[in-house]
C-alpha cells in the first residue's frame, strides 16, 4: 500500500463522502470509509473502499463549461442587437456618401476603407455569437478542398515567407458547409500556428482525406458517430502546448498571445463553427512538438451541381410606396433615404402602434411593410400579425440585429416574406424587396 500512496494526492472534498484522490495518470478516486467494531464496541480499525468518478468529473466539467457558454451566449444576443443597430446606421450612411462620392475618387478611396473598418467589426460580433453557438449559418453542399485551397491563397499574402505552408488536399466527398466559415477555421488556425512558429522558420501542413469512423473510433470520440467524414488537419512545428493550456484553448478570451497579438476568440470560435457543421475538433500537442488539429465533417451523401453566384446592379423600383418602421430615429432616417435612393417611395413610422394605425385607415395605400423586430410595446412580430389581420395580401419583410431562434423558414411560416439581418447592405436590401414585391410564381 505504501506504493500505491506514494503515486497519490488527496484533498478532502465537501461533496465526497470521505475523500478524493487523484492518480497521477488522472484517474479520480472517490475514498469511502466506515469503522471495524468487535461485539464490544472497541473500535479496532477501519474499512476502505473506492470509487472510480473519473468520467463523473469529465461530465461535471462540460456542464460547467456549457453554462459558461450559455452565459456569454445570453450577453453576445444582447450586445449584437445593439451593436448591429449602431452599425446599420453607419452603413446605410456609408452608402448614401458613397452615391454622393461618385465623382471625387479620393473621398471614395475613404469611403471604402471605412466599409472595410465596419465590415471588421460586423465580422467580430458573428465571430461572438459562433462560438455562443447563437448564429446557425447557412450551409451548402460543396467540394471543402476547394475551399480550403482558396483559404490558403489568402493565408498565404497574410503570414511571412518564413511559414512554408505544405498542402496535401486530397479530392473530397461533398459536405454541408458555410465557405464563409470554413474560411474562417483555416484562416484562425493558421494564424495560430504562425504565432506558434514565429520565432524561428516553421512549416505548416494541411491535409485532407476521407476517413470511415467505425464504432469504436466514435466511441472515443464523442460527436462522431459511424460513417465517412471528410477530415481536415492542420500541423504546424511550433512551440506545442502543455496539458493545462489544452484545457483551456478553446475558453472564449482565453489566450496565450502578449497583449496585441490576439482576442482569445479564435479557437473559440473554430469550435463553434464545427459544432454548427456537425462534426468536431481534436487538438495533439506536446511542449516543444507541436501542435495537430483534426477537423472532422460527415459527408454529404447527395451529390449536387454548385450554384453560381448572381451578380449585377442593384434591383430598384418603380415608385412603390413603402411602410418602414422602426423605433431607432437614425435607422428609420438611413432607411428611408436608402429606399428612395433605390427608386421607391417611403413613409416612415418610429412607433409600432402608429404604423397599425396608417394601414388600418388606408390599407391599399402602402404596397410593402419593413420592421425591425424589436421595438418597445409591440415587437415586429405583433406588429406584422396586426397588419396581416387588416390585409392579408401585405408583403413584410422582418428586419433585425439579432435573429436569436428566428430563422428564414420561421420566418415565412408566420407570414413574413424575408428575414434581413443588419447590419445591412444597399444590395441586400434592394434585393430583399424586390423579392418581396415580385414573389417567383
């Protein structure tokens, strides 16, 4: 027993009935004890028995980890509805300095490079809600290889000619994916692997292949389950990481970088993306080996033709009187200048209650409604329910800053021709009420 004691650290517990011990191979022990009396009542010694809770605490620590990302899901919802209403406004404006720039190509360079500035920052309030696992982005079938390869290119131009970057990217199965965020995997690991490998030359490796995970490989690898996957990995000759620190790589704001080089956002936001594609991440790594990512993508079994991207000027109209409602006054201003700008006319109401009253006291006036969808007293889908009882016929379109469980198909479900995110676009608004007025048959 002396042994066994020597490879051992107990600490005394609240929650166990005696003791916790802890094996240096990470196994946990849960230590019960209960007194040896003869028919006297002398107590001569005791009686010792274990209990393996190692994958209770495992369990304990998912949980924790799970309401922890609930937590700061529940704070990115609220901070998104805000920060994208503040980013409407200053987009929309963008665009109409932008039309009025046409012709001073100096103050159009400036113009875009604060579209770009703002892009940025629209860009990191998705990056919040992916790894709250509050953003369902879209997927499609594709090719992930092409995709990854595209990636590259552009990690290529970001990370010094001291990374040699070695792909190894295999023909693949299609998979349901958003390139957007497939993108993004590649572009934060990579990034990663670059600050792993910057003090001296390095070489990061990309591979990909088809993999058939049988059940015992699922077994150890939960949120696999059998069948093929495409998987990715990525490897990098960097510095590697210690036991502790894969722990906790993929806690939002959790980072080994100096101050400047890094949000903590990265591998939490990877994470993220996985779990909206189904699939999962493994990390390998060891101080001074580096580091391994496997990514993991089940395979579409339907094989379907790409869809190729539609392109030209923005749709406008022909004078069609539009309702746009919206209780942020900038909003409702860069709104209405927008939609003339595209060639319709607009009234605008900052009040729920008083866009009822318009329809109700003349329902044919108004050819399509736009509301944002939260707004105090009634919300847009109170509002879009109210206005579908005066005319059923009124095409709506639902705006806003955080969709939240609100999805396209919900959306249409409860009456509401599209749902348009904000911050958004003179195209995609254009295009939206186009779609709007001029349903496919």
């Amino acid at each position: 027993m002396g042994n066994f004691f020597d490879c051992v650290r107990s600490r005394r517990d609240p929650i166990a009935s005696d003791d916790v011990i802890e094996l240096v191979d990470g196994t946990v022990l849960e230590r019960y004890s209960a007194p040896v009396r003869d028919k006297a009542g002398k107590n001569y010694g005791r009686i010792w028995s274990f209990r393996d809770i190692t994958e209770r605490r495992k369990l304990e620590a998912q949980f924790r980890q799970a309401q922890k990302m609930e937590s700061i899901g529940m704070l990115a919802g609220g901070i998104a509805h805000d920060f994208n209403n503040i980013l409407s406004a200053i987009l929309g404006n963008l665009y109409l300095v932008k039309m009025e720039a046409e012709n001073h190509p100096e103050l159009s360079e400036h113009v875009d490079n604060l579209f770009q500035a703002t892009q940025r920052a629209t860009d990191l309030v998705n990056q919040i809600l992916t790894f709250s696992r509050q953003n369902k982005q879209e997927r499609e079938p594709l090719r992930l290889n092409r995709v990854v390869q595209e990636a590259l290119k552009l990690l290529r131009s970001s990370v010094p000619t001291t990374i040699r970057i070695q792909p190894d990217l295999k023909e693949t199965p299609t998979v349901l994916a958003n390139p957007t965020a497939i993108h993004q995997v590649v572009m934060n690991l990579g990034t990663n692997a670059w600050h792993a490998m910057r003090e001296k030359p390095g070489t990061l490796k990309v591979e990909m292949g088809v993999m058939e995970v049988d059940p015992d490989f699922a077994g150890t690898h939960p949120g696999l389950h059998p069948g093929r996957y495409v998987r990715l990995s990525m490897s990098d000759t960097g510095h590697g990481m210690d036991a502790a620190t894969i722990e906790r790589i993929y806690e939002p704001f959790f980072t080994t970088k100096s101050v400047g080089d890094g949000t903590g956002l990265g591998l939490a936001v990877v994470l993220g993306i996985m779990q909206n594609h189904d699939g999962i991440i493994n990390v390998y790594s060891e101080p001074g080996a580096g580091t391994t990512f496997h990514l993991y993508f089940p395979v579409f079994e339907t094989e379907t033709a790409p869809v190729e991207p539609v392109s030209g000027p923005i749709p406008r109209g022909q004078g069609e009187h539009i309702l746009f409602v919206d209780d942020e006054e900038a909003l409702a201003r860069v709104g209405t200048r927008m939609l003339e700008r595209l060639g319709y006319k607009v009234t605008t109401k900052t009040n729920a209650g008083e866009a009822v009253a318009a329809v109700r006291d003349q329902p044919d006036m108004y050819d399509l409604v736009i509301t944002d969808l939260t707004m105090p007293g009634m919300d847009g889908l109170k509002l879009g329910g109210q206005l579908q009882q005066i005319r059923p016929d009124l095409p709506i379109i639902l705006t806003t800053g955080y969709s939240g469980a609100m999805t396209e198909d919900s959306t249409r479900e409860l009456g509401f021709r599209e749902l348009l995110a904000k911050p958004t676009t003179a195209r995609a608004l254009g295009e939206a009420v186009h779609r709007a007025l001029h349903p496919p048959a």
